[in-house]
C-alpha cells in the first residue's frame, strides 16, 4: 500500500490543533511528529500548510435506500458522496427493502457495501412489533454490527413498533446499543385530524405543527423511561424540540452515560420559517421546527447535552418530493454536505474546530465503542480529512454526488444560486488510502466493515 506523509498541517484532535507532520502506512496512522525527516522507503507528500487535519466523519444515521429503493439511492452512490464531503464511515438504517428484520437480510447489505462501499460502513438490525427473538440475536458476541433500530415513530418504511411487549422485551435484554426514533403516533394522528378539519389545504409549514414538540417529547421521555428500568444503552436519534432537552444531562461525561443523544445538521440550521422557501424540501421527521427549538439545540450540542451530530441523510426523488404535502415524502440528502455545513458555522462563530471534531468524530467512537478509529492517533486506522478554510464550496447541480441529484442548499439564498461554504474538503483518506484529492478519485479499494469493542 501506498505510504504518505502529510507536511506542516494543523491537526485537529483531542481538544487541540498542532502543526505536525503525518505518516500513513499500511493503512496507518504509523507516526505523529512536529516534523518528520527523510523516509527511505517511496511515499507521496501532501503538502498542508495553511490546511487542517481532521479525522474523519462517523455518520451514526444515514439511509443509503439499498436493496429495494435503489431508484432513490444506492449504497455506491451515496457512500461516494459521503466521502466527498469527508464523512469517511456510516452506520445505515434497516427501512430498505426488504426492511432488514433477519440476521440474514442484515448480512445481504454488509455483502453489497463490501462491494460497492467507498466509506466504511455498518448496519442496523431492524427491530418490527414481531422479530424480537431475531434482533436480540444481535448480542455482545457480534463485534460487527453497530446496534438495533426502533422506530417508536413511523417513517419511511412503515417499521413503526407500538407493541408494548415487544418494546419491553426487546429494552429488557438487548446486550447492545438501541437507537430509537422517537415520535409519539397518536399525537401526530390526532394533529393531523385537527388541521384537516380546518378545510384549509394542508402544505409542508403544518409538518411542525402535526409533528409537534409534544409528540417528540412524550416518545423520548417513554423511550428513557424504558431504558432506565432495564440500565439500557438507549441512543435517541436526531432531537429536534427545546423540551427533549430536559431529558439529557451533560453532568458528567459521554464514557459514563447510559442515556445518549443526537443532533441532525438540518435541525441545526434550518427553521420553520424557511418552509415559505423551501416547502416540501425539507419535509423531515422529526419535523423541523420553530426557531427557538434550533436555538435551544445549539445550546445544548455546545454544552455536551447533545452527544453527536448526524444527517440523517434520507434521499428521494425530485417528482416524490414536488407532490402535495400528504403524499410528499419526508427526508432530507445532507451526506456530502454535513462537515462543511459545520464549517461554515466555525466561520460563523459559532462552534470551534475543536468541538465539529468532538461531535462528528471522537464522540461518535466514543459512543458507539468503535475499534480505532474516530482520533487522529499512531496505530488507528487512517481515516481522515483535509479541510482549506479559504477555498470555497458552492452547492450546485454539477458537483452534488447523490442520486437523487438534488440539495436543500442548493437555492436557500437570496441569489437562488447555492449555498455557499467558506470551505472545501480537499482530501479523504479511508484506512490510508487517498480516495478523494482535489476532484480526482480512487475507488479500486472499498472500505471496511466498522468494527465495536464492547
């Protein structure tokens, strides 16, 4: 394998940044040195001064739509956009089809992403009202499969599970992390039927009040009440009302918590009002909602209430999202775009460095108890990203990766012309190979089913 050596580049890790040199061998991160001298062996150096070095993007929530909706999506395509934006490992979600409810359907799509993977991937059991006896085969003794799904809320795929024993059972014994999307049913059902009843026609700025705060803080709170009878590992996906926030604490650290939770780049940067310009666009679920809820997710990512931040990244058509609002569908492609989204926020002052690193890489290893990767360290496996702070990014037809060929920032300005971040992920390396450089790609190697030490 090819050996590099990244030259005078500020790194980014563990709550600092240092100019150091870099060596990748063997698909390692082999040494760490202010400087590092002559090498006998051939490499290629990387220049990086004036460059950052970032480890690379743990996306704990995506849906790449493989098998079965590959008119959305493929594992192929979206990986490969997930690495262009420097997202280098992904875990996938099980409302495919078909919804991956066995250990052997589970196994079909490790087979295709060993495949067609350019990032490194993993994949949830998926859990319906009827498979408990299936996902709990999901144990300990599986190092590699990253956790179980529990749709607490419907969504794409119809996997909703609101069967009281199931979900008992399931919290009961699970030896591994459970990840739940959490939106209470019958609130939203009972919202639904109130704002038809107005007559008035509805469109995608009655999504929040449909899918309101309450819906989402009755299921979270259900969700943690669970957990903590049974001393669960419960992880709640992509938070997105200021109430769900009294349910997490950031009183002591991630290492030590049993209850975790998530933030999704979309609900940190759009809000209900930009449902006048964007409409079905950024229908999601969770909704987006009012701007005090994006404000309060700030807050809380920024004081360690909010452990992690995703995409969630649900790909669809153009014709199924430019439908009416009831047969419009819900999600959002965000994959290529979440660390310059972050970036554009750093430039913004909102966040450091520092902390994108913490909440898209350390601590999403750190929760998930991923096996050497997630910190830029000498003998982890080396993934990683390097960032120009002064190149710019415009969000445009021509350079948007995804199937679906479309972006919520791809006219959300004033011009109509794309968004624009402050700057552009120039390299990705995936277990010490340059993948992604400057535009030019090498897709001969996939990458690497992700492995968990619990």
């Amino acid at each position: 394998m090819q050996k590099y050596l990244i030259k005078s580049i500020q790194v980014v890790n563990e709550g600092t940044i240092q100019t150091a040199d870099i060596l990748l061998a063997d698909g390692r991160i082999e040494k760490i040195q202010s400087q590092i001298g002559a090498i006998a062996s051939n490499h290629i150096e990387i220049p990086g001064e004036g460059k950052y070095l970032l480890p690379g993007a743990i996306d704990d929530q995506v849906h790449f739509r493989e098998p079965g909706l590959t008119h959305k999506a493929t594992i192929a395509t979206e990986a490969k956009a997930a690495v262009a934006g420097g997202v280098t490992s992904f875990m996938e979600m099980p409302n495919t089809i078909p919804n991956a409810l066995t250990q052997e359907l589970l196994e079909d799509k490790y087979t295709i992403a060993a495949n067609t993977s350019l990032a490194n991937y993993s994949f949830y059991m998926g859990t319906g009202n009827g498979n408990a006896e299936e996902v709990l085969k999901t144990n300990d003794k599986r190092k590699d499969v990253c956790g179980v799904k529990i749709f607490m809320g419907s969504s794409t795929g119809n996997m909703l599970v609101d069967n009281p024993n199931t979900l008992d059972k399931i919290f009961r014994e699970s030896e591994v992390l459970i990840a739940t999307h959490c939106e209470d049913e019958k609130i939203i059902r009972q919202n639904l039927e109130k704002r038809k009843a107005t007559g008035i026609p509805l469109t995608a700025a009655d999504h929040p009040l449909i899918r309101d705060e309450e819906a989402c803080y009755e299921s979270s709170l259900y969700a943690i009440q669970i957990a903590k009878k049974y001393n669960t590992r419960l992880h709640i996906l992509h938070i997105s009302t200021e109430k769900e926030l009294q349910l997490f604490t950031n009183l002591f650290p991630l290492k030590d918590k049993r209850i975790t939770a998530e933030v999704c780049v979309h609900h940190l940067h759009f809000s209900s009002d930009d449902y006048a310009a964007l409409g079905n666009k950024i229908k999601c679920n969770p909704a987006i909602k009012a701007p005090h809820n994006r404000e309060a997710l700030w807050a809380a990512l920024l004081d360690d209430r909010l452990d992690v931040i995703a995409t969630d990244h649900a790909p669809h058509t153009s014709e199924e999202k430019n439908g009416p609002y009831e047969k419009a569908h819900a999600g959002l492609p965000l994959v290529q775009h979440s660390l310059l989204l972050m970036l554009h926020y750093h430039q913004q002052g909102k966040i450091s460095l520092e902390k994108i690193v913490q909440k898209m890489s350390h601590a999403v290893a750190d929760c998930f108890q991923v096996k050497e990767r997630g910190y830029i360290r000498e003998g982890y496996h080396a993934d990683l990203v390097i960032a120009d702070l002064k190149q710019p990014t415009k969000v445009s037809k021509e350079n948007i990766l995804y199937k679906c060929g479309w972006s919520p920032l791809e006219a959300c300005l004033p011009d109509r012309q794309g968004f624009q971040f402050p700057a552009a992920v120039t390299h990705t390396f995936i277990n010490g190979r340059l993948v992604y450089g400057n535009g030019v790609w090498d897709e001969s190697v996939k990458g690497q089913r992700l492995v968990f030490e619990r």
